[in-house]
C-alpha cells in the first residue's frame, strides 16, 4: 500500500511517502512564486522507485493558509487522484500540525490536547483545537477564522489544560503529519472521493 502526502499552504513545497503503512521519507522545498513551475518535476523525482499506478491512496493538506499555494496543491492533488481512480484525503493545515507535534513528542503514552493557531488577514486568526494520542486525532474545537480577542477567550475558557501552538512560517514541515492521518484514515477503512476535497479558505470552501 502506497501514499503520498502533498503540502502547498505556505511558500514551500512538501511531500511525503508511505509504503507498508510507514512513512518512507519526507521533504520540503523553498520555491515561493515558483511553486507551480517546479512542483510536478519534483513529484516525478520524489516518488520513485514507485510508477503512478501503485499509488492506493493521496493525502493533501486543504488549508487553512496561503491562497494560491493552497489552491494549487489542492487542484493537483485532485487531478491526480481522479486520473488514477484512487482516494484523496484532505487535511486541514492546523490538524497536521497538531498531529506533527504529537509525532515528535514521541510518547505513544502521552494525550496532549493541543490549541493550534495561524496568523490570518485583517488582524484576524485561523484556530482548532485537537486532542491527539496514540488512539488517533479528534477535532475538539473545527477550523475557523476569528478576531483574536475571541480566540484568546475560547483558549483561556476551555475546560482543561491545553499546550498552544503558533504557527509561523515553515508549514510544509508537517507534511508528515498530513500522511499520518491519512494513514490512519485509511487503516479505519476509509476511502474519501476527490471530488468531496475543497481548499479551506477560512469562512468557507471554495471550489
């Protein structure tokens, strides 16, 4: 069984594969504005030794985060999947992050509930709160774009301890993340369409 995880929602590329139900490895690249003209030679290069054909399934995260690399990550990622006929998770940006931050714990004792914030526009912020453990990650607060006095407020009022988490810059990281829930998606037996997989902008998809 092989995936691959895509990850376009800041100014860098990342990419990881799966094999057997492991990651195999993982990558990040700088490309900004350069995104859409590199991104498929480095899909090429990256997967190898594996043919398109042997993919089961791809993972991409939907956002929240920047809107062009967003979009293109989440296009490609569901170009590919039609052509090939294979399920395609999408994963929110802050989820990953939190499943990221789980992984690198490396305590497969540890429930860590974890709030995950993102700078958004107009002084406004992208927030989600995850309880994430060995048993796998569940949504306690959904994404959403809110004034961050009110995100301030929900953290502060939640009935028990949480760990916050800031991200800045450097989104592409948690590609592992992406794939991780992917993985266990899919071990739950789950086999997502393309076409239920819509970039997250903040108040809403867009297609």
């Amino acid at each position: 069984m092989v995936g691959l995880a895509i990850h376009t929602s800041s100014p860098e590329l990342g990419l990881a594969l799966s094999a057997a139900g492991q990651i195999l490895r993982h990558q990040t690249w700088p490309l900004g504005r350069e995104l859409s003209r590199h991104m498929h030679t480095h899909l090429r290069d990256f997967i190898q030794p594996y043919p398109w054909s042997d993919f089961d399934f791809l993972a991409v995260a939907k956002g929240p985060g920047g809107f062009t690399g967003t979009r293109i990550g989440v296009v490609t990622a569901r170009t590919l999947a039609q052509q090939l006929q294979i399920p395609l998770f999408g994963v929110s940006s802050l989820a990953a992050i939190a499943q990221q931050y789980w992984l690198a714990a490396q305590d497969p004792d540890a429930t860590l509930t974890l709030a995950v914030e993102m700078a958004a526009q107009r002084g406004e912020v992208f927030g989600g709160i995850y309880q994430v453990s060995e048993a796998g990650l569940t949504v306690a607060l959904a994404d959403q774009v809110t004034a961050q006095e009110h995100w301030q407020q929900q953290v502060a009022d939640w009935p028990e301890p949480l760990e916050q988490i800031q991200a800045i810059g450097g989104l592409a990281a948690s590609v592992q993340g992406v794939l991780a829930l992917a993985l266990a998606g899919w071990e739950r037996g789950d086999r997502p369409d393309w076409e239920t997989v819509l970039p997250f902008y903040g108040q809403h998809p867009v297609r």
